[in-house]
C-alpha cells in the first residue's frame, strides 16, 4: 500500500532540493532582477502588480543583508513547497489521497507552476498559494463533508477571506477567484442561502482589508496600475486566428502538450457535470474565469502572455488527479498505462529542465544552431551582468559625486541596477520607464552628469543609440564592456559619458 503522504513528503524534498541548485546554477530573469531593484524602497504598491512577491524580495534582502539569488529565491521555493502540499490536501479532500498525489505531481511536472512560480521571483508563486489555500478552506464547507462539525464553519470561512487577500495582494488574477466563488454560490441552489449567512461577507471583508494598500498607492498616483494593467490586452490590429493559435500554444507550451489536453479534457468533464456535483463545480467556477477570459482576448489579435491562463489551470489540476484515479482501478492494464505515462512525463520534463538551465548558464544551444537564434536568444534573460560593476570600476566610470547611472529601457536598468548593487541608483530615461519613474523623478536631474549605459549587440555600433534618445548637452562614448557566459561574449554594454541632461521623458500614460 503506498503512503501517499510520504510520497507527496518525498516530492516536496525533492522539489525544493532541486530548486535550489537551478537558483544557484541560472541568473536573475528580467522580471526577477526588475523586483528585487524596484523593491528597494519600500511602496504600498507598485505600478506592474500589487505588492506580496516585491516585499518578500524587499523583506530576504534586509534580513539577510544580501542581494544573493539564491537567498533571494529561498522564500518562494519554501511557499510553494507549501503550495505542493495544499494541493495534496485539496485533491485528497474532494477525491481522495490517490488523486491528490497525481495532482501534486502534475502540479511539479508542469513548467508553468514547477518553475516560474516555484522559484522564481514572481507574483505568481504567492497567487498560486492564496489561490489554493483558499479554495482549499472553501471547500470544507461548501462541498457537504460530513466531517466538519457546524461550530467550524466560521474558521474555514475566515481562513478563505485571508487567503482571498494573500492572492489578491500578489496579483490582479485573484479577482476571477472572488468572481469564481460568487458565481458557484450563485449557480448551485444548494450553495445560495450561504449568500443569507454573514460569513461570506466577513470574509470578503477580510480579502479587501487585504487589497487595502493596493488600492491607497493606486489613489495617490492616478490608479495607475489598474490603468496599466487593463491595457495589455488591448486589441489589436493583426491576425486574430493566429494570435489564438499562439496563444494556445503558448499555454500547451507552458503546461507541456500532454498536461494541457489532459486539462482541457478534465475542463470539459466539470462543464459537463455541472453544478450538481459540488466539488468539481467548485473548482470548476474558480478556475474558469483566467482560462477562457485570456483565450478569448487573443481573438482582439493580441496572443497575450502564455502564462496569463495558469492561474485557472491550477485548480483542474485536482481533476485531473481524480481521472487518472479513477482510470487506475479499472484494472492492472489501466494502472500500468497510467505508471508508464506518469514515468514517461517526469522523464521528458527533468530532461527539459536540465537542457534548459544548461543552456542558460552556457549558452551551448547558441553556439551549435545560431540560426535559432536570429532574432534574439531569450536565455540571455536569465544571464547576470555580474561583471559589469568591476569592469566599470575598473575603468573609472562608476558614477562621482554629483553624477547619476541612466539607461534607455527599464529591462537594461534592472539588470543594470541588480549587477551594481543598491548603493548605485539608477534612472531610466524612456517614456515606459515601468515603476522606475516612482523612484526617482528625472527632474530632480535635470543639468546634472550622468553614465549612460546601453545593451549593443558584440558586433553592432556603439554609436547607434536606441529611440528615444535621452537629451544631453553632449555625448561621448567612454568604454564597450563585454558581458560574458561561460567565457564566451554575447553582448556589450555601452558607456557613454554625458554631459547637462537637458531633456527628459514623461512616463508614457498607461493605456
């Protein structure tokens, strides 16, 4: 007999031992290096998503008085660790423990989940966790078990509101959860005199106490995240279909083909049983909402984001584990197909994962195919520009007293910023400067000296400086630095002495 639990214990050692070391072994992501720079000064909140996973960098930087990666990345490996197990407990609740560690494992073979929220320094990891745990307490009192007494109903209620706003405090996605448990309190008849309770709304009190400095920093600067947030996916002039076709290969990509047609089979089985069956209407109704809104919205031609839709294919993840369950006692043939194909996908998804952070901490892939790579190699995303700092030191550009660091794109100036350390501000000059433009006002550096730093690809010419160009009295370019993976030059840093900022760029109004 197999203990599930000690199985699921095992996944989770595993997991985070295996975390660890691609932390240390693959360099910052652009979004990564972009929190852990902005985080510095403490905000309510911030311009691209609400605050949760941009404290917890703010928080692990001052306790540990470090900026390492790996430290950096150490609390969210350890939350979804936590996530893992929430979502044993989930599945093992509504289908059984055989079911909850299928959906466990699933939830670690699935790239999206298992990677960028796993470990990196991201929204996500702290959305996935609120969302789980949420629907987790939910489903203690609105699924009909006959374990939990009356007396807790209360209690469960309390801990999905604080939940509720855990999500709601990562990212704007954890609104399809509120919406979601509204519709199933709303769709099944035996669920609405809950609506007559003061539970729920206690509840509800609670997830918005936890959005309450979301909403205060948006007050104090023009709702500006909500602004930039609901214009990315404006639509767009282009090919609809196919921005719908890459937008569902993009999800298939991020899930992996087989996790994803087995998911969107599990969706379909929830639509079809609808809301007489409570569990999997349940998971059904607050899971729903990213899924179809960010599919549909490809139609605008916009393809969106692949990752946009995870957040609601984390709660089918549960029914999947129940089909495959199910599909096991069918007999010995059943339970050694589903044997197989479980092998076969952690197989191909170790070997992914490993090709891949190899190929980011060196670059082989590059090298032996770089007609790949023509318009670009997104692995350089993930490389550190460890040596820019002793380089440019070494060449007495760090910028003196009275000068300031500027670059011309907000992802150049957090992986610049991240490579200098916090003791070297930096200002984006750019009319999408992101959340650098709450930093520092470019204002306040009007006439002043600057060093202006600019991404040049080894064989490109330093001098062709990108649009917009920043408006100094003069301009000369100082030194090329190389930055270097694994001995090898893959790009340049320019670096340009300037003289009287003259100009500056207001931040482009969000759409």
């Amino acid at each position: 007999m197999v203990n599930h639990r000690r199985a699921v214990g095992a996944l989770i050692a595993g997991g985070v031992a295996a975390r660890l070391v691609l932390a240390a072994t693959i360099g910052l992501g652009v979004d990564e290096s972009y929190e852990v720079v902005v985080s510095r000064r403490f905000s309510l909140s911030f311009l691209d998503h609400p605050p949760l996973s941009f404290w917890m960098a703010h928080g692990m930087a001052w306790l540990a008085h470090s900026e390492n990666r790996v430290l950096l990345r150490a609390p969210f490996i350890l939350l979804f660790a936590l996530t893992t197990w929430l979502m044993f407990r989930l599945t093992a609740h509504l289908f059984g423990e055989r079911a909850g560690w299928f959906a466990a494992l699933l939830l670690n073979l699935a790239p999206v989940f298992s990677l960028a929220a796993g470990g990196w320094i991201l929204p996500d990891g702290p959305l996935d966790f609120g969302i789980v745990a949420c629907v987790l307490a939910l489903s203690h009192v609105l699924t009909g078990s006959e374990r939990d007494a009356p007396r807790s109903e209360w209690g469960w209620w309390l801990v999905a509101g604080a939940a509720a706003g855990v999500a709601l405090l990562s990212k704007y996605h954890a609104a399809f959860l509120v919406l979601g448990v509204l519709a199933f309190l709303l769709t099944r008849r035996e669920s609405r005199p809950w609506l007559r309770r003061p539970q729920p709304y206690m509840a509800a009190v609670i997830a918005l106490a936890f959005l309450m400095p979301v909403l205060a920093w948006n007050a104090s600067h023009g709702f500006a995240s909500f602004r930039f947030q609901g214009g990315r996916a404006v639509p767009k002039h282009g090919n609809h279909v196919g921005a719908l076709l890459q937008n569902l290969a993009g999800q298939a990509g991020y899930l992996t083909p087989w996790i994803w047609v087995a998911l969107v089979l599990a969706i379909w089985r929830a639509a079809r049983r609808g809301p007489r069956d409570a569990a999997t209407w349940l998971l059904f109704c607050t899971g729903i909402g990213p899924v179809v809104v960010f599919t549909v919205v490809s139609l605008g031609g916009n393809p969106g984001l692949p990752h946009w839709p995870a957040p609601g294919y984390l709660l089918f993840l549960p029914l999947l584990g129940e089909m495959l369950a199910n599909y096991e006692e069918r007999g010995a043939t059943e339970r050694r197909r589903v044997r197989q194909a479980v092998v076969a996908a952690s197989v191909v998804f170790v070997a992914l994962a490993s090709l891949a952070a190899s190929d980011v901490a060196t670059g082989w892939v590059s090298r032996l195919r770089p007609d790949w790579f023509r318009r670009g190699d997104p692995s350089l995303e993930a490389l550190d520009w460890s040596g820019l700092r002793p380089a440019l030191a070494s060449r007495g550009l760090l910028p003196r007293e009275g000068e300031f660091l500027a670059t011309t794109h907000w992802m150049d100036a957090a992986k610049v910023g991240y490579a200098l350390g916090p003791d070297v501000p930096v200002l984006c000059l750019s009319d999408d400067p992101r959340h650098f433009q709450f930093l520092h006002a470019p204002e306040e550096f009007a006439g002043r000296n600057a060093i202006l730093l600019v991404r040049t690809p080894s064989s490109g010419s330093a001098q062709a400086l990108p649009a917009p160009v920043p408006g100094f009295d003069s301009l000369r370019l100082a030194a090329r630095v190389p930055v270097l993976r694994a001995g090898v030059r893959v790009f340049d840093v320019s670096v340009y002495r300037a003289w009287g900022l003259r100009r500056t760029f207001a931040a482009r109004a969000p759409n």
